[in-house]
C-alpha cells in the first residue's frame, strides 16, 4: 500500500513517528505493537509531555553534556606532576620486566640441553 492510499490520520501518524523516532526503537523493545501508540497519539495532544521522551533529544541524548562536563571537572582536579610521577614509576617498571625476560630468553637460548620441553631436541657436542 502506497501513501497515496493511506487514511489521512495514518499518513499524520507516519510523519508524527518520523519525528519521534525513540518511539519506533520503543515498538521494537517492548513488541507491543503501534496500536496503543496511535490511540495515545489520536487522544493526547501532539505537544503533550507524554511524547518527549521519544524525540531524538531525549533523556539519554541530554544526559551526555552533563556527563561531559563531569568528565572536564574530574580532568581539572587531577595533578599534573602526580601523573607524570606515576607514568615515570609504570616505564620504569615495564623496562625493569623487559630486561627481565630479555634475561630469562638468552638464558634459555644458551642452555646446552636445548629446549626441555621438547625431548627430541637434544644438542650434542
């Protein structure tokens, strides 16, 4: 069925969903139907509340500048000279490790039984 031949109220309901579209991802979640949607829609007004939340701002959407913000004044609190200690204490320690195990390779590489895990790779002299 084409739009041409749709009900004048259905082809209103259709623009309505494309401009609330939280509604269709709520019709999807919950499988209800549109239905008791376009009930509400044809009794509530197409200002009232009840719709907002469906808008593309809604909740979630005005939520993330204020998680922004958040971010920006935890930023704004942390020592800089803390940081850069810290970071200084982690590459030092990731050096420490890499040497360790640059140790434990060539001490394996120069055993002369060859690899212990493998029986058949014996060195002989």
């Amino acid at each position: 069925m084409h739009d041409e031949e749709l009900h004048p109220t259905i082809k209103e309901f259709k623009q309505f969903i494309n401009e609330h579209p939280k509604l269709i991802e709520e019709v999807r979640r919950n499988g209800r139907g549109w239905q008791e949607y376009y009930e509400k829609w044809s009794l509530l007004d197409h200002d009232d509340p009840f719709w907002d939340d469906y808008k593309e701002s809604s909740r979630s959407d005005r939520k993330k500048p204020e998680i922004f913000g958040k971010v920006l004044e935890m930023t704004e609190n942390i020592d800089a000279e803390k940081v850069q200690k810290q970071i200084k204490q982690l590459n030092h320690s990731i050096s420490a490790l890499q040497e360790m195990l640059g140790q434990f390779q060539r001490k394996q590489n120069s055993n002369p039984f060859g690899n212990p895990n493998n029986p058949f790779n014996w060195k002989r002299d």
